[in-house]
C-alpha cells in the first residue's frame, strides 16, 4: 500500500530515510502546534510495524504538549508493533525529557545516522 506523503506544515516535516518514517518538528512545539501534530502522528502510529523517528533538533521551543506528543506517539507504536527513536541535541528540552522520565524511556539520539544506526529500546515504565 503506498502511503500519501504527509502535507508540510509549519511545525512538521515528513520524509522516509532508510526504511523509517521521519518526523521533524519545527518551531515551538506549544499547545498550538501539538494540535496540528497530533492528527498526523495518529494515523502513522496507528500503523502495524511503524519504524519512526522524531526529529526535535529545529525546534526552538518544547513544553509539557510536545512531551505528552512524544510518550502518545511512543505508547501507539509500542502497541502496534513498531518502534520510535527519538533525536534531540537541545539542552532544555533533554533537561524536561530527563526531570520527567521520559528519557528512560524514549533515549535520544545526537544525529539521525546514531538514531537509525542504534538498537530500540523498547522496556520501561515510567
């Protein structure tokens, strides 16, 4: 089945690399923009053996919406059968993943190759 390519929109860019599903969130990943994530995240973490990646290196901003994005989207792929890896180089934003748990959960990844080229951690509650 081939898949449509996802609509770029302000907060959000889509492409495939190496047999997984890229999600790059621009911006400030508020309320706002989680509201316009959501829906395309849904639909492709609802699919069976989902492989994504989210991106959050060209975001300038993350607060307690982007995060409920991240355990949302980490939860539905689980539950699938997918995996999710996660690249993220921004201090604060691994300081909040950290503070809440998140990070033991979901590691993040200095570059794209080191998220693509590591195995998925998968175990772990918060």
């Amino acid at each position: 089945m081939q898949q449509e390519p996802a609509p770029f929109t302000r907060h959000l860019r889509v492409h495939q690399d190496r047999g997984h599903t890229v999600l790059e969130f621009r911006g400030e990943i508020d309320i706002a923009a989680a509201t316009e994530i959501a829906p395309y995240l849904d639909e492709v973490t609802a699919q069976p053996s989902a492989r994504l990646v989210i991106d959050l290196r060209r975001t300038e901003f993350f607060d307690c919406s982007g995060l409920r994005l991240l355990y949302r989207a980490r939860s539905r792929c689980l539950e699938h059968g997918g995996e999710l890896r996660l690249v993220c180089t921004h201090p604060l934003t691994l300081r909040i993943m950290r503070v809440t748990g998140l990070s033991r959960l979901l590691p993040a990844h200095p570059t794209l190759d080191a998220a693509l080229g590591q195995p998925e951690a998968t175990s772990g509650t918060l």
